[in-house]
C-alpha cells in the first residue's frame, strides 16, 4: 500500500481482483456466501484510522482528501463489480454480497431543516455504497456533490459497464448504533460533513463508549434497506462493547450484554415476521474478546468468550466463558426462539 498509495491507485483493482479469483477458485466448491468488501462506507467519516483501514491510504499533508477517498471508493466498487462477474464464471451458485456498517442518522429535532439535513447524511453515510452496490451506478447526488466540491472521479466507459453487470446478490451489514443529525450547531455537537453535526439521541441511552442503545433502529434500517434495494439481508455483526468484570469465582455476569443481543434479536424476528423483511440470517460480534477496533484496547470486550488480557498487554490469554455464551448457545439452537 506504501507502494501505490492505496485504493486511489487504479493498479490495486488488479491486485484485489486477482487475489479474489485466486480464493474464489481455490474455495469453489466449499464457500456459497462472499462479502467482496467490509464496512466499505465507513470512510466516508474522511477519518484517518478508517480511511486507512478501508482503503490503505495514509494522508500527507496538503492532499485533498475528499478526491483521494472518493477515487478510492469509486475503484474499490469497480473491483467488487469484477469479482462479481469473475465468482459467477467461477461457480453460477455462488452468492457475492456488500458489506455496509449501517448507523441510522435521524432528525435531531422534527425541523424541517433537520429532516432535510438528515436525507443528506444518509446518502454520503449509508445510501451511496449500496446505489452503486445494487443498483449499478453512480447516483445524481453524489455527481453534484462532486461537482460542487470540484472531484475529478477517473472512470472509463469499460468501468462504468463493469458496475451495471456486477452487481450484488445480497446487502450483508454490520448494526451497533445510531445517530441523530442536525443542521444547527450546537454544544457536544460533532461536525460530520460542512454544516452537518452529529448529536447524541436524547431518548436512548448510550454505551460507556457514547455509542447509542437502539435495538428499534436495526428494525427500522433493516425495513429502509429491504424497501429501497429489494434484496436479501444478512446482519454479520452486532454486538456490544463493555467493561467485564470477572469475579473471585471465575465467572462473568455479562447481563447487559445479554440483554443488548437479546433486544436486537427480538427487533430483527419482527422485521423478518411481521414486516416481510426478507433477512438471511444474524451474526454477533464477536464470539471472542479482541483488541476493539474502534478504540484499540482490551478493555472495550465485546466477546461470550473472556480473554484474560489487559490494556497494558498483562494477561494469561487464558479463555474463559461469560454469562452470555451458554445464552447464546442456547438462541442458536432454537434458532432464536428461546431468547
């Protein structure tokens, strides 16, 4: 990546596409379900780490950021179309999917300006990388969007067909949180994009990490995604984020994780039963305790299973497990019936 500067780089289309018929040949006939790219909109945040991680670019000073990401994206959603079209050649039966960290941004107040602000960081934030997923080209507001930031997207004919032919078979997210937006500034308010600011929802609790509690938002994006895109949905990630305190016995009472899968289940049971959503399945994150993304430390645990590590790098790596895992077994074997 140091090498060609990341996704902005046409050459990595190639790299990713043969890396992906490489896998997809080798996995042929034992792999049906791929996802070709995860959490690709998360760079729409412009953040360093998430720019990075999506895209392999490391800003320098003075580069304009917005082309960069932009040109990265757009090549990034060529390869995906490619490895589409190069997975149906491989195996006809195989099913390629998207991967969209999906965080509902609502109306911070019922204004109209709010309301409006809202549709508009909905389409940088989560409607952008599935238009083009599924619907196989570039949508009219992101080309006045770039036009009116002066974006010079490289895209050849040949490429914008590759983006009609390849497109998904199915929209898989990942669900944690949600949002509320406002276009007025206002204090704790953080800037998303010019004149967009991010709040709290004063309605729902939050995480020790500030990340807002809203099992009814899975259900209310699961319904959005299944009436704009009428394609299946599969949720491979869902989980919670918390301090675990293990006792003088050994155990980890993880109730409130317990109750945060539990609730999220129940929302997503009534989106597939009583709205029609058709939802191809549910993953948590995770199974085990890991360094957390979003944060890079221990503490911050969102698996069943207990890692004993710290922050500091003290531990055993011993495995242990939490309240929740024989709960979670539990929902898998009655396929979530017994929650």
């Amino acid at each position: 990546m140091k090498k060609y500067g990341g996704f902005s780089n046409k050459k990595c289309i190639g790299f990713f596409v043969n890396y992906a018929e490489t896998v997809m040949t080798r996995y042929k006939d034992k792999v049906k379900y791929w996802i070709t790219f995860n959490e690709i909109n998360n760079q729409s945040s412009m953040d360093d780490l998430a720019v990075f991680t999506n895209s392999g670019i490391v800003f320098k000073e003075g580069d304009n950021r917005l082309q960069l990401v932009y040109q990265a994206v757009i090549n990034e959603l060529i390869a995906s179309a490619k490895a589409v079209n190069i997975a149906k050649k491989i195996n006809k039966e195989m099913k390629v999917g998207c991967m969209i960290a999906y965080v509902p941004l609502y109306p911070h107040t019922c204004s109209s300006e709010d309301i409006l602000i809202s549709q508009k960081a909905n389409e940088i934030r989560n409607y952008f990388y599935n238009d083009v997923h599924v619907f196989g080209e570039i949508p009219n507001y992101m080309l006045k969007l770039w036009d009116q930031q002066n974006i010079k997207i490289d895209i050849s004919d040949e490429e914008k067909q590759e983006l009609k032919s390849g497109v998904v078979d199915y929209i898989s997210i990942s669900y944690y949180m949600s949002f509320t937006v406002s276009a007025t500034k206002a204090e704790n308010s953080i800037e998303m994009l010019p004149n967009v600011y991010i709040l709290a929802n004063p309605y729902l609790k939050q995480s020790d990490w500030g990340w807002t509690i809203d099992p009814v938002g899975l259900r209310f994006i699961l319904n959005e995604i299944n009436s704009r895109y009428k394609k299946p949905i599969f949720i491979v990630e869902n989980g919670f984020g918390a301090i675990d305190i293990v006792k003088e016995d050994g155990s980890i009472q993880d109730d409130y994780r317990i109750d945060y899968l539990k609730q999220h289940i129940k929302q997503a049971l009534l989106a597939k039963n009583d709205d029609g959503v058709d939802l191809m399945g549910y993953l948590v994150w995770g199974c085990i305790d890991v360094v957390s993304f979003s944060t890079g430390e221990m503490d911050k645990r969102y698996g069943m299973i207990y890692v004993d590590k710290n922050n500091d790098g003290k531990g055993t790596l011993n495995r242990s497990k939490k309240e929740s895992f024989n709960w979670y077994k539990q929902v898998i074997k009655t396929e979530g019936r017994e929650l």
